[in-house]
C-alpha cells in the first residue's frame, strides 16, 4: 500500500484526478475547492488508504468484475448487465430532474422504502454544485439534475460514515463508483474498516467527460446576468435555460473545459454500479437504464410494482449504437502506448475489446 505522497506523485501531478472527492474526507489534509484536490499539508504517514481506493491507482478490470458479479463480462462495450430499460419516474418528476428523472426516483424509494437510511449526491445549482448528503427523500429530490462538472460528491460518503449515518446509497460518476467497489474489496488501512459495508446501493451515471470550474465563468457570461435554472448537454449541443428561455450553444465550445482525466477514463457507463442511468439521446421522456446486480434489480421491480417508476423494453436497434458509443471510448483509451498506467486488464480482455469493436464497425 501506498500513500499520500504517492497520490501527489501518481495522480494529482499527472493530471489524473478526477475529483471523486473519496481522499479528501480520508485525510485531513487533503481539501477540494470545487472540483480541485490538493494535498495541503503532508502526513508523513508512507501507507495510507487515500492512495488505495483513489480509482485513477491500480484499477483492475478483470478483478473488480469477479469481486461485484463473480465472474468475467461476456460484453465489452457495457459490462455485466441482466437488462436494460427505457425507466421514468412516474406521476411526475423533481424539478430539476433531468430526463425522465430515473436516478433521483429510484433513490428516493430506496430512501422511502429504508433500502438506504441516507443518500450522497451532487447538489447545488448550475454554478455552485457539491457533494450533499441527503437523508430524507425531499432532500434527496432537491439535488436533482445533472451537473457538468466534477463535484467530489464522495467527500460527504465520509463524513456520514463518520457520522453514523447507517446503510448510505451513492449516485455518483463512474470514477466514483469504482472508488467505492474498491473500498468493498478491501483497498483500505485498518482505520477506515467502517468504510467497507456503508454504501449498500450504488446507481451509476453515464458520464463520457466532466467539465472544470472553468465552465462556471462560460456559463455566467452565456446567461448575460440571469439566473440559470437548467444546463443541458445532449447530442447537437448545449443549452442554457434561464427565465427568459433556452439558448443553444454549439457543443465545440466547451470542448475545452473537460479534465484531463476524462481522457484516461475507459467506463462511460458505470459499469461496476448496482444500476446505471444515462440519456436516451432519441426521447427526452426517458432514461435509459441498465440493471446490472441482483440489488439493482430488485430496487427496480420493487419501485415498479409500487407504480414509483415506469419502464419499457430498450429498442433493440439502438443497442449497437449505444455499445459503440461505449466501445469507442474504451479504444481511445486503451489502445497504443499511450494507455494510462493505473488501468490494468489482462490481454485476453483487450483482445476481446478490440474484437468487439471490430465487429460493429
């Protein structure tokens, strides 16, 4: 095990970080400002847990795939999944839901029904997200709504743990997912033991990029002055919703904003979640929604049975392109000598990535 000087050395200093925020409620010396974590101070401490559960240090592929489904993935482009949905919430949305507000009424009934006695989330508004910790279900819907940038949501994992807070449900980005499923397996000192089973439900967000704070400053000077009530990034381009409307904005434009790190990440769906939820890109009504662990499936036939959250079969011809999407990603990534150094996979895996790809053109 290593620790925060390695962190510094192999993560923060490379570009690598993208603010999951999982250190910074480790170590008392490690703080974020928005999306930016920064060592302020050296603990002197040469093994630590914030470098072991870090998802940008020793991330294996086919590990984490036999310790959450036991057992390798047969599909490449999306991981291990026993279905996949177009889901809504039904009888109406929060506000700031985005889509067909999947993710936000999913937790609220695993808040409701007692699945989970507290939930982590990105909340806030366009301009000024952070990790929020939700105990009851209406402060859970008061964080709906995507947010664009990297908001370290897991900061406030740890201080509920701290906390007592009991069985804790995330929603979270890939790369925060994958933090937690490293703490489940174990990747952690003996004082951070009550880290392992906190979290009983993770629903994972599609996340291909996030944005730096430097998109808070584009955004205030597209809304000239007024207050933004909705950011939305679909396919053909951004849009700005503000009380006098939306504005379009070519998506080139923010090209520049996305982290570093984002280049280096190879899982655009979250695909070591107990459920995944992303856009359709084809119906705004809906989400699409992957149901990958026996806890997600059952969260999803309960919620449905309680008339909490409608869902209808996945259109078969949008499959491939979702798994191309998926698997285009994966080869910018992991092709060439430029492959990060902390993904590690075997070549039987890699082989079976490149065939895949292969095959849908």
């Amino acid at each position: 095990m290593a620790g925060q000087e390695r962190l510094k050395t192999d993560v923060m200093e490379k570009d690598l970080c993208s603010g999951c925020g999982m250190c910074v409620g480790l170590c008392p010396y490690i703080k974020a400002v928005r999306d930016r974590v920064k060592v302020i101070h050296p603990c002197g401490l040469e093994d630590g847990t914030c470098y072991s559960v870090c998802p940008k240090t020793n991330l294996d592929m086919n590990d984490l795939d036999n310790f959450v489904f036991k057992g390798p993935r047969q599909d490449q482009a999306l991981g291990v999944y026993s279905a996949i949905y177009y889901a809504r919430a039904a009888g109406g949305k929060a506000g700031g839901a985005q889509y067909g507000g999947a993710a936000t009424g999913l937790m609220a009934f695993a808040l409701d029904s007692g699945l989970v006695d507290g939930a982590v989330l990105a909340g806030g508004g366009a301009l000024d997200p952070g990790p929020v910790y939700a105990a009851t279900v209406r402060e859970g819907m008061a964080a709906a709504g995507s947010k664009y940038t990297a908001v370290p949501a897991l900061a406030a994992l740890d201080r509920a743990v701290r906390d007592g807070a009991g069985k804790i449900g995330l929603v979270g980005r890939p790369c925060q997912g994958e933090a937690v499923r490293k703490t489940q397996q174990g990747c952690h000192s003996r004082a951070h033991d009550d880290r392992e089973g906190a979290v009983r439900l993770s629903i994972g967000l599609f996340c291909f990029w996030s944005l730096d704070p430097g998109f808070y400053d584009y955004l205030a000077e597209k809304a000239g002055g007024e207050e933004i009530t909705r950011v939305d990034i679909p396919v053909e381009g951004l849009r700005v919703t503000t009380p006098g409307g939306a504005v379009p904005r070519p998506v080139e434009e923010i090209r520049k904003y996305i982290k570093e790190s984002c280049h280096a990440c190879p899982d655009c769906t979250s695909e070591w979640a107990d459920l995944s939820v992303g856009s359709t890109e084809l119906d705004p009504r809906y989400n699409t929604l992957v149901v990958r662990t026996d806890v997600g499936k059952r969260l999803l036939e309960e919620a449905v049975a309680k008339g909490v959250v409608e869902i209808k079969p996945y259109p078969p011809e949008r499959l491939p392109i979702l798994r191309k999407a998926a698997l285009n990603k994966k080869m910018r990534v992991l092709q060439g000598e430029g492959k990060p150094p902390y993904l590690k996979l075997s070549g039987e895996y890699m082989a079976e990535i490149r065939k895949q790809w292969e095959v849908l053109g």
